[in-house]
C-alpha cells in the first residue's frame, strides 16, 4: 500500500511530476488513484488528466505540487479549498519552505517537501524529505513510501540544509550531463568523430558510476585503480587536482545553485 489507497493528485506533470508519474506506473502503483491536473489537459497514457481540481468535492489524499515555484500562486486559489484535514501535500518545489506552503494550504494533514531527481523516472532517484513541523510520524512514513517507489530517500530535519543540500541530487543530473558532453567534446579534440566520443563518454560515465554504486571502496579509492604509477590516468588526474581545480569548480556550482534555491525561499514567503 503506497501512502494510503485514496486518491493521489499530482499538478503538473512536466519534466519533474511527468518522470516521477513514470515511475509510479512502472512500479505498480494503481493508475486509478492517480488524477494529473494540468492547464494544458494533454491527455498523459493511462491516467485521469484534468484542466482544473475533481468537481466532486472529494478531498485528495495525496496532493502533489510539482508545478514550477513561479506557477505557485496561480495555482492556488483553485487547490486550496480542495484540500482537507486528512490531506498531506507533497510539495517537490524548489526553494518553497514548509511554512510558505502551510500559509497557501491552511488545511491539511501534513506537509512534506520531497526534492526529487528525474532518474525517478526509472527508479533511480534521489529523494530528499523534510517534514514541516506538526508532521506526525505516519504521514512521514506515508510520503516516504510514496516516493520510495521512486529510488532512494533520506531525511533532512534541518530545513535551512534541506534547501541547501536540495542541489547537490536534484540538480546534479544537470552537472553530471555536462560533464558526459565536456568529456565528449575534449575525446573530440583528440580527434574522435563527435558521434563516437559521444558514445563513449557516456558509457564511460554510466559503467564507473554503476561500479561505484555495487563498490565496497570510497571513488577516490577506485580512482587510485585506474591510474597506474606514471600512466596515462595519472596525468590527467594531475590536472583535475592541480590547485584542487575541479573540487573549486563543484564548490562554486553548488553554492550558486543554493543561492538561487535561497532566493527563491525569500521570494515565496
Ligand atoms: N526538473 C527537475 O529536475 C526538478 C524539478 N523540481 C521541481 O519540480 C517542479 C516542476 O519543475 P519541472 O517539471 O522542471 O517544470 P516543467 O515546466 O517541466 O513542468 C511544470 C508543469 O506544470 C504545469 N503547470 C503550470 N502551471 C500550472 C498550474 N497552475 N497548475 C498545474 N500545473 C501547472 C506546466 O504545464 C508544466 O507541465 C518545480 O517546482 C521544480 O522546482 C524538483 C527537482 C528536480
Ligand atoms: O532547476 C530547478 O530549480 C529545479 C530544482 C532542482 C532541479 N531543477
């Protein structure tokens, strides 16, 4: 049973809710208890999709938010008064805090915030949870095997570490497709056809990070494996810790990506 058998609402189903609902389905979750409320009405395979909140009057069990943060308020005035006591809200928006969804929502059950990744669409995710205050321990366990479903979670009392731990798993996807094209771009520069390199580097990226995944040792450790004493490897690893430059590289993303997830906190309170 998957938080509850009632029924489970999501709005928006774009990039972030869409691969989220894919991995719903594919885990068996029942398509009946799902009903994507969406603007455009685009119909979606195997669930209800509808322009605006049920008529029915029947208080969704589950409401997820996964339209942009920016959409928030549009959407609200339709959402709120379909919510009810028995209610718990989902919310996978950036930067939004509790207390700013729990202002927009007054009733509900519980607030949980959910900073999900799109490998969710396969069951790869990375779920990060937090609980608003007045959470009670039932309503955590039913939002944590929501997305259980979706891959891995882990729990962040701290909402301020919440917000600024959200970058590193859901935005890193986005970093880690840069670093396939970086690395298909310089085998390019070696004179590899771009269609080659592409191929390359990323079953490169895929095979060390499902090695790593199944290791029992540290990456820095099976770095260490790669790199024979005087070798290739070596050399090149030599660049990447020359003035530590790639760990000053990863520190700045992160910081401006928590910056932005900061402001945005800021701009919904
Ligand atoms: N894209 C990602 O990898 C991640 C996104 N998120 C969060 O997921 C949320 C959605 O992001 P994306 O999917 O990337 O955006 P998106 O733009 O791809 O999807 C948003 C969807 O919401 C729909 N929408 C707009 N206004 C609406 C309204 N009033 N009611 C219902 N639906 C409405 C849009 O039609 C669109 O399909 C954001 O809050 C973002 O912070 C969180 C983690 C990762
Ligand atoms: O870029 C964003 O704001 C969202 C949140 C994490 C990933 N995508």
């Amino acid at each position: 049973m998957i938080a509850g058998d009632g029924p489970i609402w999501l709005v928006g189903a774009g990039n972030m809710g869409g691969a989220m609902l894919r991995g719903w389905l594919a885990s068996g979750i029942d398509p009946a208890r799902i009903n994507v409320i969406r603007p455009s009405g685009t119909p979606i395979e195997g669930v209800t999709v509808l322009k605006a909140p049920p008529p029915d009057g029947e208080a969704p069990a589950v409401l997820v938010l996964a339209m942009k943060p920016q959409k928030l308020d549009e959407a609200v005035p339709a959402l709120a008064p379909t919510t009810g006591e028995g209610t718990l809200i989902v919310s996978v928006l950036a930067g939004t805090e509790a207390p700013s969804l729990a202002k927009r929502f007054p009733n509900h059950r519980a607030i949980v915030r959910v900073m999900p990744n799109t490998p969710s669409a396969i069951g790869k995710g990375v779920m990060l949870l937090h609980a608003a205050a007045g959470a009670d321990a039932s309503a955590k366990a039913e939002a944590e095997a929501l997305v259980r479903t979706l891959g891995i979670t882990e729990w962040i009392d701290d909402e301020g570490l919440f917000g600024r731990a959200s970058v590193l798993s859901g935005c890193g996807p986005a970093f880690l497709f840069r670093f396939v094209d970086a690395l298909a771009k310089a085998g390019e520069a070696q004179g590899l056809s771009a269609d080659q390199a592409a191929r390359l580097a990323l079953a490169t990226v895929a095979g060390a990070a499902e090695l790593a995944a199944g290791a029992n040792e540290t990456p820095a450790r099976l770095a260490d494996r790669v790199a024979s004493p005087g070798g290739t490897t070596r050399a090149g690893l030599d660049v990447i810790d020359r003035d530590a430059a790639l760990d000053r590289l990863m520190a700045d993303v992160l910081a401006a990506s928590a910056r932005r997830s900061e402001e945005m906190a800021a701009a919904a309170r």
